[in-house]
C-alpha cells in the first residue's frame, strides 16, 4: 500500500502507506524544500483534508452493508403482497392486501428518510475528495502507486455501494407505490361492479313494482266498471 510520487508538477514528494500508528494517525513523509513556507503550509493543509474526506467519504458505507438485510426484507414483504393482489376476490380481501402495502410504504419511507442524508453526504464528500486529489497533480515515482490512484481504488467501490443502496431504496418506494395505485384502481372497479348490480337490482325491482302497480290498476278498473254497471 505504500504510495510514492511527486505532486504540485514535480516540486515537492510525498509517501504514506495508509497505515494507522500507534496513536490511530496516518503518517505522511514530505519532502518540499524547493518550496515556500506558505507553498508548505498549503501542501500540507491539501494532504489534510484528502485524509478527512477520505474518511468522510466512507461514512455511509457501515450503513449500507447494515441496511442490505432490511432492504432484502422489504423487497421479500413486497413480492409477497403482490401475489396476493392476484388471489384476492371479495373487497375484504383487497382492503387487508391494501393495508399491508400502506404499512410497508410507511417503513419503506422511514427508512429513505432516516439514510437519505447520509448517503447524499457520503457522494458529496466522495466528490470533494476526487477534486481535491485532482489538484495534487501526482506522478509516481518507480513502480509505486499514486495516492490518487491508491484512494480511488478503495473509495470508489464504496460509493458505488452506497449508490446501489440509494438505488435500491428508490426503486422499491416506487414498486410501492405502484402496487398501491394498482390495487387502488382494483378496489375501486370492484366497488363499481358492486355498485352496477345494486343498481341492476334496483331496476329490476322498479320493473317488476310498475308491472305490479299496472295489474292493480287494470283490477281496480275492472272492479269500478262492474259495479258501475
């Protein structure tokens, strides 16, 4: 891990190997003669906030390998649900499917809002780094790394995982809410085709009482003309 090259076009050397001391310190040997007092400070200030993002950058990554066993859950829970869609017939059946959805798309929604903030960190901190680390303009000296290419090796897989789980999240609130209009859209013609035969029985029983009233009528006319005559 040990990285060697010259930085700033070739004015100053740096070497680490990114390994903790005694103390928990990353140690950097500098080598910057040919510079000015304040050309040093600001090397060494640049070296400085490459270690704290470096290590800010990696914040979401504990929280991302932590959370791929819930999301793993919620995304079982969904596929389970579905297939229920399928198999529900009466309206009680899609209104109990229709509350588990709205549970899972409550949790689903907790969960976005308690990591969205640190994954959007762990990719702007990631960006800060790169730039940061494009303003040493490095050369490796020999066969050895460049802290550039060292950093990016590691960090990058990182925040690619963190992406994948941002992903991953967004796309199972939108699967969700899917679910949700589709069986919205379900309940609701299964409400219209209830409703449709209340309506059908209905006519047909204002049929069958104009028919009634009808043949009381003619009887009663009858009745009145018999013993008019």
């Amino acid at each position: 891990s040990l990285c060697y090259s010259t930085i700033f076009d070739d004015t100053a050397e740096v070497a680490t190997d990114f390994h903790l001391d005694r103390d928990g310190f990353t140690r950097f040997e500098v080598a910057a003669r040919q510079m000015s007092p304040l050309r040093q400070g600001v090397l060494v200030r640049r070296l400085l906030e490459i270690e704290t993002y470096r290590t800010m950058a990696l914040i979401g990554l504990p929280l991302a390998r932590e959370m791929g066993s819930g999301v793993s859950a919620f995304e079982r829970r969904l596929a389970e649900i579905v297939q229920t869609i399928g198999r529900g017939e009466t309206l009680a059946d899609h209104q109990q499917t229709l509350a588990g959805l709205h549970k899972l798309s409550s949790e689903v929604g907790q969960t976005v809002e308690e990591t969205s903030f640190r994954f959007a960190a762990t990719q702007a901190y990631g960006e800060v780094l790169a730039e940061r680390l494009h303003r040493l303009r490095e050369r490796a000296i020999g066969e050895f790394t460049t802290i550039d290419r060292f950093l990016n090796n590691r960090a990058q897989p990182a925040l690619a995982t963190c992406r994948a789980m941002e992903k991953r999240l967004l796309a199972l609130t939108e699967k969700v809410q899917r679910s949700i209009d589709l069986l919205d859209a379900r309940i609701s013609l299964s409400i219209q085709s209830q409703n449709q035969s209340v309506l059908d029985t209905i006519s047909r029983t204002s049929v069958s009482q104009f028919r009634l009233q009808q043949t009381v009528e003619g009887l009663s006319i009858i009745a009145i003309s018999y013993y008019a005559l």
